[in-house]
C-alpha cells in the first residue's frame, strides 16, 4: 500500500476582505466570461465551474468560505465530515486550474484590460485591475457632471456579461443527456480506460477429458462440449483455475458498445482486464470499471455507496444504504448462472477519489451489466431516467435498474431508483 503524502496546511483566505465597486466588477466578470469560453478551458467542466465558484465567492465578499473543506462540501458534494487530508480533490482542481490560467494569459494575442490568478498555496483568487480614472465632466456641457452616461455604459457592459455567462450556463444544462454523462471523459486529455471483471475458470486436465474423446472422431468436439462425468469421475486436483484468460458475454458486449460509442465521438479508449489496472490508473485515467470487480481498492471505493451488491444465505441481489434501505433480491438464479430477470446498478462519480471521472457498470449477473451498458450509451433512456433530476451531471450519481430476460436476452431495463449526492 502507497502510502499518501500529506497535504499543505489548509491555505487562509489573504488579505482583508476587498469590495469591488460596479465598473470593476463588470471588467473582472467580462474577463471570467472570456477565461470560461477560451481553448484553455473548454476541455474540462470541473475546472471552469472551479474557476467560476472562487471567482463569484471572491466578488461577494466571501473569501472566508474559500477554504479546502467549505470547497469540498459546497462544490464537490462531499459530506460536512469528509478529511482532505485523504480526498485530494480541492487541491488537484485547484493546481489544474492554476495551469489552465497560466495557458490562457501565455496564448493571450491582445494585452488584458484585467488578470486573473490563483495564486499557489491559495483558493482565493487575485484580480489585477487597470488604474481608476477620476471622474470627467462632460465634454460641452455646462456644469454637467457625465455620470449618466458612464452608468449607461456600465449596466450595458453588465448585461452583456450576465447574457454570454447565461448562454455558457444554458449550453452545459442543455445539452443531450448522452453528453453530459460522458463530456467529462471525452474532453480529458487521457484515453478511457474500460476495464474488465475477469471471472476464475476452472479448466479440467486432459485425464478427465480423454475415455470421452477415445470415445468421439479424432478433432470433433460436439457442441456444447459437456462432459458425461459421474461420481468419482473427478478429483479436487483435476480442476485449474485459470484467473486471468476469460470475460464474460456480457462484459465483452459492454466493452464493444462502450468503444463503438467514444469511436464516433473521437475518443480513444483501451480495454484492459484483470490484473492490467491499478488504482494509479483510476487516479490517471477516466475510467469505466465493467462487472463486479472483487478488486481490493475497487471495495474500499464503492463499500459506501448508496447501492451496493450483497450475496446472503444463497441469494444474490442489491442492497439500499441509506433512505429506505430497501433490498432487491434476484430468485432463482441457476448453477449455471441463467436466471429470469436481473438488477444492475450505474455509477457516476465526478467528485471522488480519482481527479477523472468514473463510471461503474455492473449487473448481479452478466445479463444486467450486457443491459446498464446499453443503457448508458443510448440517449433516450438516460434523458427519461434524469429527466426529473437537477444538477445531476454536477453530482455522483447511482441508478437501479431492474430487467426482464428472455432465454439468454436481457430485455430493456426500467429505473427503479435514482441516487445523487
């Protein structure tokens, strides 16, 4: 286990607290509204919605609430409790942004009317302002004192500000349900990582296999291939478990859906399976875990969530941590892993320990994880299932979902319950 380097001392607001008056306001929101929309910072929400929270809070006064924990809880979602001592998530959005506005001020072809910086060690922003001016009288007019038309220009210049960070807050609330759930991936730097559950097989040594195939036509191999075994057939030692050279169907239908769905959108993904990925890589990497991964780290990051997987006294189903703290168990699953119909939960996480998003797909059996991946690939069912829920691209998110199976089809899934926080 890598050990976690301690963070900096929680960084104080510096300074008293500064009041801006109207023209200067307008100019430092001019400026957030040109930082928002430039090359720079197109790419990751997380960072302009950093950006824009500490810019905001910085203008009305409230510098004393820039602080690592009050950050984590008001912006990120974490609960009052968290410890930022072990959840990075202020200070790496923090570092980002600081690199995205040196980018910005480096690309910048015209001299800005005002800077803005993040200074390092700081969450408080600092605004460079052009020297005030006194006040003129207007040309030509007689003991006039020009006030009205400079507070023309200003409300102007205010409204012009207010509708550009409208239009930028309308086109992130607006978008396609499709593109909200996975913008935070595509625009990442870093190729999406689908990663695999790989179930243990256990192979049966030729010892076994062979008075049956003395039995059968040299090379034929009937399907399915079962061995007729009757007791005392078989030992303990005849079964090999091979952990690492299989994928279910429906992890592999997954996979496939997932890699077709970032291709046509331009983004590069890699499939990686077993024992091909680390927590380092969830850290680095937007990440969709596929299947119920019994990795140690990918427990200690989903043990406390608000839907879990639980298996009691035979029966396999999805447990309710909070509200409710209902149960919905999946009966009659057979030995060979069929069954009628099947839960899968969807999780979304953009404030979590990783600094990209992450996704987790899985079904109590491969049927319900083949259906939540066709699920979060199709627009008009994650429309209709987040219709009703504000702000969820903003927020981790989980989704139950319940289907039917028919023969070895799993049918479509209905929503059972909606969590966000």
């Amino acid at each position: 286990m890598r050990e976690q380097a301690q963070p900096p001392p929680e960084p104080a607001a510096t300074g008293e607290t500064v009041s801006f008056d109207q023209q200067q306001r307008a100019l430092i929101a001019a400026e957030l509204a040109r930082i928002l929309n430039s090359e720079a910072f197109q790419s990751s929400r997380r960072c302009r919605e950093f950006l824009q929270f500490i810019v905001e809070r910085k203008l009305d006064g409230r510098d004393d609430q820039l602080k690592e924990r009050s950050i984590g809880v008001e912006l990120f979602g974490r609960s009052p409790d968290y410890e930022p001592t072990s959840d990075a998530i202020v200070r790496v959005r923090a570092t980002e942004v600081r690199k995205r506005l040196i980018s910005y001020y480096d690309h910048l072809n015209v001299p800005e009317a005002v800077r803005i910086e993040l200074p390092s060690g700081s969450y408080v922003p600092e605004f460079r302002l052009p020297p005030q001016e006194p006040d003129r009288p207007a040309a030509g007019g007689a003991g006039g004192s020009g006030k009205w038309p400079k507070v023309l220009r200003l409300a102007g210049v205010a409204a012009l500000i207010a509708a550009a960070l409208g239009v930028w807050r309308m086109t992130q609330r607006d978008a396609p349900a499709l593109a909200r759930f996975w913008n935070a991936a595509i625009n990442s730097a870093k190729p999406v990582l689908i990663c695999l559950r790989q179930p243990v097989v256990y192979h049966i040594r030729y010892r076994v296999h062979e008075p049956y195939l003395k039995n059968s036509p040299p090379g034929y191999f009937p399907s399915p291939y079962v061995l007729p075994l009757k007791p005392g057939d078989i030992q303990a030692s005849d079964l090999v478990p091979v952990p690492d050279q299989y994928v279910s169907i429906g992890c592999a239908r997954a996979a496939s859906r997932l890699s077709a769905m970032l291709a046509e959108r331009h983004k590069l993904s890699q499939v990686r399976s077993g024992e091909e990925f680390s927590f380092v890589d969830l850290k680095d990497f937007p990440t969709v875990m596929v299947g119920a991964v019994p990795h140690e780290w990918t427990i200690k990051l989903t043990e406390k969530l608000p839907l879990v997987f639980v298996q009691e006294n035979g029966l396999r189903g999805v447990r309710e941590q909070d509200g409710a703290r209902r149960t919905w168990w999946v009966p009659g699953i057979r030995p060979d892993g069929k069954t009628n119909e099947d839960y899968a939960i969807v999780t979304r996480m953009v404030a979590s320990q990783t600094s990209e998003l992450f996704v987790a797909l899985a079904g109590v059996t491969q049927y319900g994880t083949d259906a939540a991946s066709e699920f979060i690939t199709s627009e008009s069912e994650l429309a209709a299932a987040l219709s009703k829920t504000p702000r969820w691209d903003q927020r981790n998110l989980q989704i139950l979902l319940h289907l039917d199976v028919v023969g070895k089809t799993p049918g479509k899934p209905a929503v059972i319950a909606v969590k966000t926080w």
